[in-house]
C-alpha cells in the first residue's frame, strides 16, 4: 500500500479502462513506487503534453499552467516546513522516483 500526499486540489472522474490497459497501470505503479491513480493521472498529464497542434482553449492552458504552480508551490512550502532530516530523505525518495520515470517515460532523462 502506498501512501500519496497530496498538495494541490484534484477533481475526481471515474474512468473504466480495458483490462490490458489497467493491469499496465498497475504494473507501472508498481514497478515506480506510486499507486494506480497516481500513475493513471501521470500517464494521463504525459498523453495531453504529447498532443500535437494547438487543441486546448486558452481557458484550458491558463488552468494547467496555474494547476502546475500552485502544485509546485505547495510542493516547496511543504518541503521548507520539514526537518531537515526529513527534508533529506523526502529528496532522496524523489530522486529516486525520478530515476525509476526516466526509465518509463521519454524524454525525461
């Protein structure tokens, strides 16, 4: 069981994936280190970053431009607020984290 903390506002959609496609998010999830939805949701953020052309309204740019500071945002207040032992060893996990999407996702390297 993984533990996700979350430090920026999600909304929820209920998805229902093909068989072949579920057991590959779980065996992503599992091979990184992070649940099933957080995978989905990375896999998800990946596949609308590929997107060729301009498809998105202006309105849809500026809120994940915002849905990515205020997510890096937190994410820095969050990790000043910890001891530093703590500090520490929280970046030494997403390092690593970091490591194993590099190995997934191209590009990332």
């Amino acid at each position: 069981m993984y533990t996700t903390v979350r430090w920026y506002e999600t909304s929820t959609v209920s998805v229902r994936l093909p068989e072949g496609v579920y057991e590959a998010v779980g065996e992503l999830a599992e091979r990184v280190g992070m649940d099933k939805s957080d995978m989905a949701a990375l896999l998800l953020f990946f596949g609308l970053v590929s997107v060729k052309g301009d498809p998105f309204s202006q309105k849809t740019l500026e809120l994940v431009q915002a849905d990515t500071l205020e997510s890096y945002g937190s994410f820095i207040r969050m990790m000043a607020k910890l001891p530093p032992a703590a500090r520490t060893e929280v970046e030494k996990q997403l390092g690593e984290l970091m490591k194993k999407l590099a190995h997934i996702f191209p590009g990332m390297a």
